[in-house]
C-alpha cells in the first residue's frame, strides 16, 4: 500500500518546462538554466514519464561502405558561380545549408537570384518568405530579372502550411526565408524563440532528406555577428555560409564556416548593386585605385581571403595635428595593428615625426585587411606619407613585421606573387626565402624594416625641411 502511494504522488507531482527552449523540471524556477530567459518556466501538470527505445524496423538495411551509391550525392549546380565555389561545387540533394548576415547585406537578393537560375523543367524551385508579401518578392524579382516559370513563391509563417507547400510543389530547392519567422502550433513559444527554432529547422532537414531536396535556410544574426537561436541549429544543419560585407561598400563575401560535402576555405566574392548582385571572379580591381603617377602614402599588398589571393590597397595620411592628442583613425584595417606599425617605425626605423600628427589609414573598395601579411605595407603606406615621397610604382609588399623590426614569413607567398605579376606588378618586397617566385618578377627579400625603408626614394620629406627651418631660426 506504501509502494503504491509512492508511485501515485510520483505521478501526480507537477512538472515545468520553459516554453522558450524545452527545458524540463521537477520544481518550478525563476530562470531557466538552459536559455538563461527569465518568466518562461510555467507548470505542465503530470511529472514527464520516462521512456525507453525498443529495438524497431529496420527502414534501410546496412551494407558495406564500398558498396554505396554515391550518384545520389552529385552536386548540382546553383546557377551562381561564386557561391558553387564555396559549396564545392554546387547543392547536394537533401543537403541543407544556413546562410547567415546582418540585416540588409543582400541574404535575400542573392537567394532570390539563387532560386530562379536554379529552376528548370526537371528541378522546381519553392522560395518561402515569411519576412515579406509575396508581391513584394515579386518586384525584387522584377527589378534583378530572376523571373521563372518554375519558380514557386509563397508566404507563410505557418510551419504545417510549408510543409504542405512541399506535398503541392515538390520541388528540388527549397529556399526558406527565414528559419527565425516560422513557427509550429503544436510548439509553444514566439517565432525564433530556441524550442520553435528547433522544431522548425529540424522538420524542414527531416523533409529534405526524405524527399531528397536541398533547402537553403536564412538565418539572423546577433548584435554580436553570432547566428541567432540555438547553437544546435548550426549542429543539424550540413553547411553553415556567413554572407559578410558593409552596406555602404558594394563587396560582398560569402565565407564557409562548415561545409560536410567541401573545403571551408573558400571565399565567394559578390558585387551588389541596384540591378542586384553578380559574382566577381577577379575582384582585385575593386581594391585597388588606378593612377598614371604615384601618390605619397599608398602601398599595395595581396591578401588572402580563403584560398583567393586578392590585391589590396592600403592608404595613409599624416597632417599635423591642431589638438594635443593627435587622431589615430583607421578604416578597414586593425586599430591595434596600425598602432604597432607607427610604434615599429618610430623605434625601429627612426621616423620621429609621426608622433605628432594626425594619422588616418584606410583601404580601398571595402575590403579589410586582418592578417598579419599586410603589416609590411601599412608600415610603407605610413613611411611614405610621413617623408611625403611616393613608393615606387608597380610595388608589392608582403610580410608580417614583428616589435624588433623583423619582417617574418607569411603562408602562400608564392600564391600571392603570382596574382600580383597577373595584374601587372612587376616589383615585390617579400620576407627572406620566398621560394619559387614568377619569372619576370623582380622580388626583393627585406629581413627587416631598415631594409624595407630602402625602396623608398631618397629625397628630404616636407617634415624633416620644416624642422629644420624652425632650428636654424631658433623657433
């Protein structure tokens, strides 16, 4: 009788979940320790019963490795060069991909571009908005020409109304925008909370892989630039794209971060514009700015962006400064970086006149420099706006400088040196050994700064003349 009113009041103890994430149990809380979310706790009733897995059908029985047939998984093409490039070579079938950015960075038009080339006879495509009318998507379509007539549209937020689309449609893609606006009646919570993420995402990868349609998901982003919801999103999910670029720039990356079917060190690169967005397979001429004479304080410097080597511009310019505490502004490039290079110069390579001006440091086209391999040129850019003498024309520099004034050896040099002779430059400052370099490429190795100093025109800067002037008349 004991036992029995044991087992009876174990049953009838209420239990709680959190309607933002799932999280269950026993005892009511204030705060969730899952999500971390205040108030969403509330009472279910019954404690949940425990459960177990018996052993089922088998739906697909194994066999050897070897014997797989891997035609399934042929990559098909999207239509859109750039970002086939990233996916390693187009979609999978089943495969599902999350392509993340902040607001108004292009997600949209690019999908929207995405679905009507890759719809056909044989392949419908179903593109799903939950953020806007369809007659809205219809005039992006209009204006960036990515009419089709295979090309599904619809607008919902309901997530049995989508899957319901699928049974009507059936198509080979399906593009999802986005994952954060859907929302399952049978979950509890607002859109985009953790528990309706989770039951969405994993509804549409279930869908996909049963019917064998690659889907593309959009997803937002936090303040922080993290991907908004459940990090098990970024779990179930095949392939995860950071879609990056600033609004005021017209350069557009598309970066893998995981990739179950390729490489994840592959770089798309996009041009956005008011006919929409196009692919830019030689981007370099974005980033650089095209002159007849030389011009105090520009140096160029090759990048790499993934395995893409690209050819960059670094600006400099130094103005005597009207306030004690002279500017320091950067744009495109590391603060602390730039900070180091002025430091470096002053103790390394006796440049004293930078400590009392105004310096301001940019890139051209949008692009930013974030590795150590463009030390080097933003050391130059800084030298030579400081003596206000140019660097000689069709120069290169390449190679991270360290606080003893050393200039260290960076990956993929010869990569780099021979997208920079392909776009016409003809001379570069490389760290020591740079291995096989292009053939008609004058290459200079440089050990440290005294010797990368060297390239610049011997001829007495604007600085060191005033200077003087105010030392002979006693000033």
């Amino acid at each position: 009788m004991a036992a029995r009113t044991s087992r009876s009041s174990a049953k009838d103890r209420p239990s709680y979940r959190c309607t933002e994430c799932g999280y269950s149990t026993a005892k009511w809380l204030g705060r969730c320790p899952e999500c971390q979310a205040w108030g969403t706790v509330e009472e279910l009733g019954g404690a949940p019963a425990v459960r177990t897995t018996a052993a089922g059908r088998v739906t697909t029985a194994a066999v050897p490795i070897g014997q797989v047939d891997v035609r399934t998984a042929t990559a098909r093409s999207t239509g859109v060069d750039e970002l086939d490039r990233v996916l390693g070579g187009g979609l999978i079938p089943g495969a599902v991909v999350l392509l993340a950015g902040e607001p108004g960075v292009g997600k949209s038009t690019l999908l929207l571009d995405v679905a009507a080339k890759a719809a056909s006879d044989e392949h419908r495509t179903l593109y799903v908005t939950g953020e806007e009318s369809a007659s809205q998507v219809r005039l992006r379509a209009e204006r960036i020409g990515a009419l089709s007539d295979h090309l599904y549209l619809a607008a919902e937020t309901d997530l049995s109304a989508v899957l319901g689309h699928l049974d009507a449609v059936k198509p080979s893609l399906l593009i999802m925008d986005s994952v954060q606006t859907v929302a399952s009646p049978e979950i509890d919570g607002a859109p985009g909370g953790m528990a309706q993420v989770r039951e969405v995402a994993g509804a549409l990868i279930r869908a996909s892989k049963e019917r064998g349609m690659s889907t593309l998901l959009v997803g937002h982003v936090t303040k922080d630039g993290a991907i908004a919801g459940p990090r098990l999103l970024e779990h179930l999910v095949d392939v995860v794209l950071s879609f990056e670029g600033d609004r005021h720039a017209r350069l557009r990356l598309v970066r893998g971060v995981k990739n179950r079917y390729g490489a994840t060190d592959e770089v798309g690169c996009f041009e956005l514009h008011d006919e929409g967005i196009t692919g830019l397979a030689d981007p370099s001429g974005l980033f650089l700015t095209r002159r007849t004479e030389a011009v105090p304080g520009t140096c160029l410097t090759v990048t790499l962006e993934g395995k893409r080597p690209l050819v960059a511009e670094v600006q400099a310019l130094t103005v005597d400064s009207q306030i004690p505490s002279p500017r320091r502004t950067t744009s495109g490039l590391e603060t602390s970086r730039v900070s180091m290079m002025l430091a470096v110069l002053e103790q390394r390579g006796r440049i004293t006149a930078l400590g009392k001006r105004d310096i301001y440091t940019a890139t051209v086209g949008g692009v930013k420099l974030t590795e150590p391999a463009a030390d080097l040129a933003v050391a130059l850019a800084l030298a030579s706006a400081a003596s206000d003498v140019p660097l000689p024309k069709n120069l290169v520099a390449i190679g991270e400088v360290g606080l003893a004034g050393e200039v260290r050896r960076v990956t993929g040099v010869q990569r780099r040196l021979a997208e920079a002779f392909r776009l016409g430059f003809t001379h570069a400052l490389v760290p020591v050994d740079p291995g096989k370099v292009p053939a008609g490429m004058k290459v200079t190795e440089v050990a440290d700064m005294g010797d990368a100093l060297r390239v610049l025109p011997r001829g007495r800067s604007r600085t060191s003349a005033k200077d003087s002037k105010e030392a002979a008349t006693g000033q």
